[in-house]
C-alpha cells in the first residue's frame, strides 16, 4: 500500500505550492498568444504552452455563478479547454459543485483528469522531506549536472528539453526563460545532466512562495531507464537543500510517480482538486 500523508508536509501547504504554480505560469504573461489574468478576482493563463490553467479562485458567494460563467466565457475566447484547480482557500467553498454543474468533470490531483478516477486515489502531489535526502543515486560514474547560466549553455537545456517532452516547438519556453534570466536571484534554475558531454536529461528549481519545486524534467525516450532522471531529480532536490528549503514538493504524471516514491517522495493530498472544462461546440 502507498504511503499517502495529509494536507500539509513539513512546510509545504496548499498555500505554498499555489503561490509557487502561479509564480511558474507569470514567467509566460505577455507572450504571443498568452493570456494571463491575475486580479483580485483570481488568475488564470490561456496558453499553448506552458498550457491552461486557473490557478486561483476568489469570488464572492452571491455573484460567484455569474464570476464563473464570466470566466469561462473569457476563456473560452482563447482557448477550448482548461484545467480548473481548486486550492482549499479558494471561494466560494463550492466552486467544484458549480463548475460540475456546468460540466467539467473534476476530482482529485490531475490523475483522474487525464486517467481516469484510479480506485479514487488521491492524486498526484508528493513531497519529500530533503533533509533525509540520500546524497547519491545509482547512476554512471561519468554522469554530472551543471546549472545553465547563460544564453549559450540555455541552448542546450532547451534542445534536450524539447526532445524529452517530444516537441517541434519551444519557442514559448525559450522566450519565457531567456527574459527571466539566469542570475542568482532568478526564480527558475535551470540545469542539464551530462553523461561525458552528451546532454542527457534537464531540469529546472522554480524558487517562490516559500518553497522550491522541480519542473521540466525531462529525459528523451531513447536515454530513459538508465537512471538519468533519478539523477538530475536528485541533483535539483540537492540544490534546493543548499539554498536552505527543508522539504520539497512535486506535480507528477503517473507514469514518474514511482521514480519520485524511489527517491523519498510520498504522496500527499493536499485537498487540491481539477476540474476539465471543455468549451461546446
């Protein structure tokens, strides 16, 4: 049986992996065909990349069916569909009944989303506690990882990046990342794993909101089950404990889940939920 843990981990909470999502999407506001919407009201991106999301909701209960139908239709502007998440401290207190009601189909983490409800698990956040981190994985003696910290070395991190994830196009990516810069006070690190000087894996450390997190992990088809994204992951969670985050937290597919377990991450619901609206028509 899984280990599976509650709501908070450590000094992860909702609160802080929302702040830290919302911080990874800002990176793209203001690209071609990029909507991004943050108000008081909540925020949301409509995107072909890095895609769409609502990732904050904050309407008032006696006009948060007409604010929910607003926000659709706005939506419904840009794109034709969108993952909805609802965060524990969003409003009102029955927005998955209502976006239900209007048929988006939702549940728990994004693994009943794009799976299908698996005996209702309870989806797919994880944390780990980086203090009990191993300070090495099993992988090739020759293997090592470098933080990109320049336009030239990025160029490397976005042509192993695209072909893990199998895209034509990273176009989004590239100016997103290049406009946020490489210092040492940027909020997204990024890093290649070199097997010699073959690029082989990559990742990237998004710092905000209070926590560190990995995105971008990425390890083409043809260099997968050779331990090289068990390595970069490891690598990334090294580099947020000497930056002084006690603990981490990651979104995960279920096809990484078990790499994420291997590694000390355990499952947590955190109370989050998605709902996949779909535009009519």
């Amino acid at each position: 049986m899984q280990a599976v843990q509650s709501h908070t981990a450590g000094t992860i909470s909702a609160r802080t992996i929302q702040d830290n999502f919302i911080t990874y999407f800002r990176i793209f506001a203001g690209l071609p065909d990029t909507t991004f919407v943050e108000d008081e009201s909540g925020t949301w991106i409509a995107s072909p990349a890095p895609g769409s999301q609502v990732m904050k909701t904050n309407f008032a209960s006696n006009s948060a069916a007409t604010q929910i139908d607003e926000t659709l239709r706005r939506v419904g502007q840009h794109v034709d569909a969108i993952d909805w998440m609802v965060w524990p401290d969003d409003q009102p207190n029955n927005l998955g009944e209502e976006l239900a009601e209007r048929g988006a189909a939702g549940g728990p983490g994004g693994e009943w989303m794009l799976y299908g409800n698996q005996g209702n698990q309870p989806g797919t956040w994880l944390v780990i506690d980086l203090e009990s981190l191993a300070e090495r994985v099993p992988v090739a003696a020759d293997f090592h990882m470098e933080q990109v910290r320049n336009a030239q070395q990025f160029e490397v991190w976005v042509g192993i990046n695209a072909r893990g994830f199998g895209s034509n196009d990273y176009r989004a990516f590239r100016a997103a990342y290049l406009r946020h810069g490489f210092g040492d006070d940027a909020q997204a690190i990024h890093f290649v794993g070199f097997l010699g000087d073959q690029p082989v894996t990559s990742s990237t450390l998004l710092i905000a909101g209070g926590s560190a997190s990995a995105y971008n992990i990425s390890t083409p088809v043809e260099l997968r089950k050779r331990g090289y994204g068990s390595a970069i992951i490891h690598s990334t969670l090294l580099a947020a404990r000497q930056r002084g985050y006690p603990s981490s937290w990651i979104w995960s597919s279920p096809m990484g889940k078990s790499v994420y377990q291997k590694l000390g991450f355990v499952i947590t619901d955190f109370g989050i939920r998605e709902y996949q609206w779909k535009k009519r028509g």
